[in-house]
C-alpha cells in the first residue's frame, strides 16, 4: 500500500505548471496542498486558495509530508530543502546547482534525520540517469559518463552546424522559444552543464566534487571558421560534460566541446534534446537519449521521483559507502583544438605536443595536447581573445599528467 503524499510545492513556473499538468491526468494517491510563489499579482490558472507568498505556510503545515521545490534561487532553496528534511519532510528538487554546491551537506541531513531527498529532475530532464546510476549501476565499474546536458547550448549549436545561423541568431531564437535565460550565461558557459555532471558523478563513483574546482569552458566563442572546420571534417560540434576515472584512484571532471564524429552517439542528438553515454566495464557502451528541458519533460522526472516516494524510496548513495579512495583532479592530458587570434596565447598554454597547424587569413589554429590545468589557468586570457576552445579526440586518450 503507497503512502498518501501531501505535497507542497514550491514554485509553480514552466515546470511546476508541466507537473500539475501531469498530475490532473493520472490517480495517483497524492495530493498538492499548497503552492509557494514570489509574484501575488499574476495571473494563475488555478484557484487563489491554492497560492501562498509565505513559504511558512508548506514547511510549517503539519499535513504536508513532502516538498517538491523547483525554484531558480540557489540559496534560498537550499534552506527551503534543508528545513524541510531536518524537520521530517521528504522533498523532490529540480535545482541542479543548489544540490550541486550543497550535496555534502544534503547527504548528511538525509542520514541524520532518515528523510529522502530525489533529484532526478535536475539532471537532463526526462532522463532517467541517476536511478539508472544508483540501482541498475551500483556494482559496476564505470569508465566515463559524458554526453549532451544541456538543451539550450545544444539547440544553438544544432541552429548554427544546421541552418548556417551565426551565434547570436542561434541564441536569439533558443531565448524567444524559453530554451534560454535571457542571461544564458549559465547555459553557453557550461555551468548549468557542470553543475549536472558533479550530480551525476556522486551516483557513479561516490565522489562529491566541489563545483568550483570543475573546469567549464563554453561556446560563447563560436565562430563561422569553427563550424566550417566541423563541415569540412564530417564532425559536429557538441558541448560535453565528461567525467572519466583514469585509475583506481583518479577521477576527472571537465566541461568543453567537443567535435564528434558520425559514428558517435552524440553526433544526432539534436535541438534541445540531451543524450547520455555511460562506459561500463561489463555492460560496456549505453545511451540514455530524451528532451533534456521543458515544462512537460522535467516535470515527469519530477512526478516519477514523487511517485518513488509513496513507496518510501532513498538514494543509498552506494558507491560512496563502498569508495572511499577516490581523488579528483585537474592534473590530465588531453587533445584540443584552440582556434586564436594571439600568438601570445599558444606560447603561454604551453602545448606538450602540436599535431596540427594552420593560418589562413583571420582563420588560425592548432590541434595539440596540453594539460588542463595549463587551460584552467588561462581562462581570463583565453576569454580575452575570444578563443574557441574543443576537445578534439576520444575519451580513452584521456590520462593523467
């Protein structure tokens, strides 16, 4: 027999309208009590009885038992969250950065005070990747996680390899769609991206990473000369998140594009659709393919994980339990293809090996291997001269320094 679930949400955008959405068509024994929203004045398509701006109203109910909280604000929902589990409450969240920067500490209220926290709507939207991560991988040995996160950056390079739009058309028309923040900073940077990854990796190998020390590197610097150099090969150009054990002691974790080829799974993905690879030592290759963002999309994620907690489901975060040797670093060697303008910069990289050069023009790049870290400390000088920076080559050709 499930539990009945009085839920109250916290938010009631493009996703908590997709899930109420959701909810009106099935019966399920739940129930949604009551709606936290910021802005009184606008219009709603439900009645006013429903609606609170006082977030006391859902964590102080004591007929509430579940949370569901899909604001934009970090800090504020991370107090929203950690109110709720430390006072007996179970909650569902969609906030992949504030679970991101706080997961340490979300783990542990979990543990101490026997609540359960689900997040499967915060990573790539109705993807099932981290139940997948936590239950069908638990005994597996995992050699890389990568793939397309982010349905915003994906669109405009989609539009711009496609349709020969330029950067900011591309991005004009993904921020007129609702694809994009009208700051997408976030999005192109490859933060909302990063913040994914460190999520995802926690479930794959046990590791919470601090976010801040995961180098992200996005496609602002998109140019014409890139995508031709992309046509020109048979390659497409994607922005990757990928997290790799190197060893049995060393995980990397990294933001960039990346060209792949026509034999990679990546290479259809398209739009605003995510795609996620996972590189098992026994299942060996698979491919999680879905609608990485929208109302509808990340609102079933979002109801999946309510409906996992009727029965009283918990991440058991096994491979942290059982790993406890794992290190994360920067320290690695890895192919790019850095499209410049300076010659000021290729010295100061300091590339281990070119494999490629060439000049044309306004067009300049190499393709050589450099060690991230020498990436991580140019960022402001790679930025500065609008470089386009991309992972050119396959991840088993990525190890340790």
């Amino acid at each position: 027999m499930s539990k009945k679930l009085n839920i109250g949400l916290f938010g009631f955008g493009v996703v908590g309208q997709g899930l109420y959405d959701i909810i009106k068509t099935k019966h399920l024994n739940l129930e949604i009590v009551k709606i936290a929203i910021k802005n009184p004045e606008k219009e709603r398509s439900l009645p006013a009885h429903l609606f609170t701006t006082n977030k006391e109203d859902l964590l102080n109910n004591p007929e509430i038992n579940t949370i569901v909280e899909l604001i934009n604000d970090t800090e504020a929902a991370f107090e929203i969250v950690s109110r709720a589990l430390s006072t007996g409450k179970n909650v569902v969240s969609a906030s992949k950065k504030m679970i991101a920067l706080h997961l340490d500490e979300l783990i542990a209220l979990q543990h101490q005070f026997g609540t359960s926290l689900l997040y499967e709507g915060a990573v790539c939207g109705s993807i099932p990747i981290i139940r997948n991560l936590e239950e069908y991988y638990d005994n597996e040995l995992l050699h890389s996680i990568s793939g397309i996160f982010n349905g915003s950056s994906n669109f405009i390079l989609s539009k711009g390899f496609n349709e020969n739009l330029d950067y900011d058309t591309a991005l004009k028309q993904a921020q007129d769609l609702g694809f994009a923040e009208t700051d997408p900073t976030s999005d192109v940077g490859g933060f909302d991206a990063k913040y994914k990854l460190v999520i995802a990796a926690a479930h794959a190998y046990g590791l919470v990473t601090d976010p801040d020390k995961v180098f992200n590197l996005g496609i602002q610097n998109l140019s014409a000369n890139d995508l031709q150099y992309a046509r020109e090969k048979n390659l497409k150009i994607k922005l990757v998140p990928i997290a790799k054990e190197l060893d049995d002691k060393n995980v990397a974790l990294f933001v960039l594009p990346k060209f792949v080829n026509q034999q990679e799974f990546l290479y259809n993905v398209e739009n605003e659709y995510n795609g996620v690879i996972v590189q098992a030592a026994f299942a060996d290759q698979q491919f999680f393919f879905g609608k990485g963002a929208g109302g509808h999309p990340t609102g079933s994620a979002v109801l999946s994980d309510i409906a996992a907690l009727r029965y009283g489901y918990q991440y058991e975060y096994k491979k942290a339990k059982e790993r406890k040797d794992l290190n994360f670093t920067n320290d690695i060697l890895l192919t790019i293809y850095v499209r410049y303008q300076d010659e000021a910069l290729l010295q100061t990289l300091n590339f281990e090996h070119i494999n490629e050069r060439y000049y044309s023009g306004n067009y300049k790049y190499v393709i050589g291997k450099i060690n991230l870290q020498n990436l991580i400390a140019n960022e402001v000088l790679i930025a500065s001269d609008k470089a386009f920076v991309a992972f050119a080559d396959q991840l088993s050709s990525i190890t340790k320094a």
